[in-house]
C-alpha cells in the first residue's frame, strides 16, 4: 500500500497542507523543530488513528479545536480514503471510506512502521517498552488481538481499582474479577505466543542479513504466569487460574495485580548472552532494525499489502552498513518517508521527492 494524498488541517504547526507524496521515497528535510516529525505524525495518525507521542490531544494546533487529517491510502485493488479528527475535549472521530468504525474489516489501513530514536529504547529500557512493542507494532494488525487486550485491560483496571481501595471490600469485591481475569488473560496470552512464533523467526533471519554470520538473535517471551509450554488459552487459563489463587493473599498487601500479561517481559539473547547485560550499542541498533524489518515483512506475509515505513530522525544515526541495509530494503518498492536534517545525497540515482520544512512551509523541492 502507499499514501496517494494527505491533507491536515490545524495539525501540530500545520494549519493546512496537502501532500501527494511519491510512491517511493519521500525526504523531508530541514532545520530542527519545523515540523518534520509532525509531518510523519500526520501519515502515522492516519493510518492507525493516534500518536506516537504524548496525549493524542497535543497535536490539536495550539489556537485551534479540532485537528484533523484525510489521507487516501492506495491498496493492492482499491483505494481507501480516512478521515481522523480529534476536538479539544478529547473525542476522535475516524471514518473509512466514509463509514465509522469501519477500520476494523481495512487491515490494510494498518500498515504503518515506524522506527524513531527512542525505539532503541525497546533493547534494554523497561519491559513496558518491549510490552508496547508487541501489543501497539505486532498486535496492531489483528482485530482480536486488540479487542482482546481491551478487555483485559479493563478487567485488570477494575481489579487494581479494588485492591486499591484495600480493606474488607477489596478483598471480597477482586473475586468478581478473577475469572474474567484469567479468561482475558489466558486469550492474551495465547494470542501473543502465536503472534511471537511467527515474529521470532523473522526477527533471526533479519538480524543475520544485518550481521553477518557469526551471531545468532536469540528471543524470549518471559510471563509471570508459569505457562506449560502451549499456547492453547483453556490450558493458559488453568495455570493463571492456580497461580492467581496463590497470589491473592499477597495482591491484597501489594495492592495490586502482581502477575499476567501486562507483567510479562521479552528478552533478547546474542549467542545465548542477555543483550540487556551484554549488548553493544551497535549491536542494540542492529536488534531494533531487525525488529522493524521484520514487523514490516510479517505485515505484508499476513496482509499482501507491503506496509509505509516512516524513519524519524535514524538514518544518520545507523552506521554506513546499516544504511546500506536500510536502504536497500526500501528500494524493494516500500513507500517510506525520512526526516533528516542531511544526508539526501545518500538517495542520487534513486526515485522520490525531496520536501522542505524550513517554518515558512513545506516545500517539494526537485524530484532526486
Ligand atoms: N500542538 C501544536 N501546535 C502548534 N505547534 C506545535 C504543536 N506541537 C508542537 N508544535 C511545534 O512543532 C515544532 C516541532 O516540530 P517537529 O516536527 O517535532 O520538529 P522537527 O522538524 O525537528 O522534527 C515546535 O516548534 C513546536 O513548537
Ligand atoms: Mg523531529
């Protein structure tokens, strides 16, 4: 799929553009702080109806109510039009091809990769980071798997709320809970190790093309619920089932829900070492590129429509190698978008537009 036209209205420092990007490369160039990276956020808002940073409020434009983006998204066989709008006290309205909540049935709609600095995060940051990384970048492209995790979240929340509140209630009112707990869990659960099996293998095969013989990306899925080994939710259930049981006491002194999904960790090994403890800072890089790689390839296997790639910010900071492999991915027809204050001479000899972001607009400058 590629982007045909984007228009945003009142979008960050954006009170009106419109973009017909080229159906390859797109480098959006410029000094700091004019609007490269909210640009990015538009395409990003637009496929997946929110930000990638901060409240999905902030990108109103400062004066204004309502920001909002209409993009024409190019598939395989058809042509899909969103229009996201978000108004100041919070509510978002998207419509695909003019129906509500039709995203759901427009997969297609959700291919987009983003890779920025603060992903190199994911590595050796906190496990939240890595949870995020699965469920918002690999779980975004199955429905059930984000309805799934919405249901769980809920449950968990009233669950904390109540431990929370401590004392006799607490302890009376989590049981309530308990069973949706385990039921929602066990699904997310289920649901993730079948989205890792796939994800794992291509996240290797990656990671090798990037360095070469010699190292193996090894991956781990590590849950607070002991699991037996399946991924089947019914058997997943009963652990969590068991396991929760034996908590309960502790819960209520923690005040909190002390084991499932949104406790759960992925670990990353380089011939068997904990990259956590061990990993270089290239080789931290060459973990997250493989990651996106290989979230981009797992999108077109599941989908057939190859995913929009936008790069904030981290082609300069890769290696001349790891532009190189980059770059070479990208020329396999990927429509892919690039904020860089330099380096467009990296791109002589190859297809796309240039813009400038200067803060007196964004301007396409000559074809490359
Ligand atoms: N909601 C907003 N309304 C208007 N301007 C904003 C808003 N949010 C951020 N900005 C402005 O956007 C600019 C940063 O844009 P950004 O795209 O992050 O820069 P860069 O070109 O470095 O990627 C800042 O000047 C900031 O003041
Ligand atoms: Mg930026």
């Amino acid at each position: 799929m590629y982007l045909k036209e984007i228009r945003i209205m009142d979008f960050r420092n954006y009170a009106n553009l419109r973009v017909q990007p080229h159906q390859e490369l797109n480098f959006i160039t410029g000094p700091n702080a004019r609007g490269k990276t909210n640009f990015l956020e538009s395409v990003f808002f637009a496929g997946l109806g929110r930000t990638f940073r901060g409240h999905d409020r902030d990108i109103i434009r400062w004066d204004a109510n309502r920001a909002s983006v209409q993009a024409f998204f190019s598939l395989a066989d058809s042509t899909v039009e969103v229009k996201a709008e978000i108004a100041n006290e919070g509510k978002k309205k998207i419509l695909i091809n003019g129906a509500e909540n039709g995203r759901q049935d427009m997969p297609g709609c959700f291919g987009i990769v983003l890779f920025k600095p603060d992903d190199l995060q994911i590595i050796k940051g906190s496990p939240g980071l890595r949870r995020d990384f699965i469920d918002n970048d690999l779980g975004v492209i199955e429905p059930l798997y984000r309805d799934t995790l919405y249901k769980y979240r809920r449950v968990l929340a009233h669950r904390n709320n109540l431990l929370r509140a401590g004392g006799d209630m607490g302890g009376e009112n989590i049981s309530i809970w308990n069973e949706q707990l385990y039921l929602y869990g066990a699904q997310v659960l289920s649901l993730r190790i079948r989205l890792l099996k796939k994800f794992f293998p291509l996240a290797k095969k990656a990671y090798s093309e990037i360095s070469g013989a010699g190292e193996e990306l090894g991956m781990r899925y590590l849950s607070t619920v002991k699991l037996s080994g399946t991924a089947d939710a019914e058997q997943i259930a009963k652990d969590f089932r068991a396991e929760g049981k034996v908590r309960e006491r502790e819960e209520l002194y923690k005040k909190q829900t002390t084991i499932g999904p949104h406790r759960d960790d992925l670990v990353f090994y380089l011939n068997g070492k904990d990259v956590r403890q061990f990993g270089s800072q290239g080789q931290v890089r060459s973990i997250v590129l493989a990651l996106k790689t290989a979230q981009m390839r797992m999108f077109y296997h599941d989908t057939g429509e190859k995913p929009i790639l936008l790069l904030d910010d981290v082609l300069m900071e890769l290696d001349e190698a790891r532009q190189h492999y980059l770059v070479d991915m990208i020329g396999d027809q990927i429509q892919t978008f690039i904020t860089s204050a330099t380096g467009k001479e990296k791109f002589s000899g190859q297809q796309g537009k240039i813009y400038l972001v200067d803060g007196f607009g964004f301007k396409e400058l000559e074809e490359v």
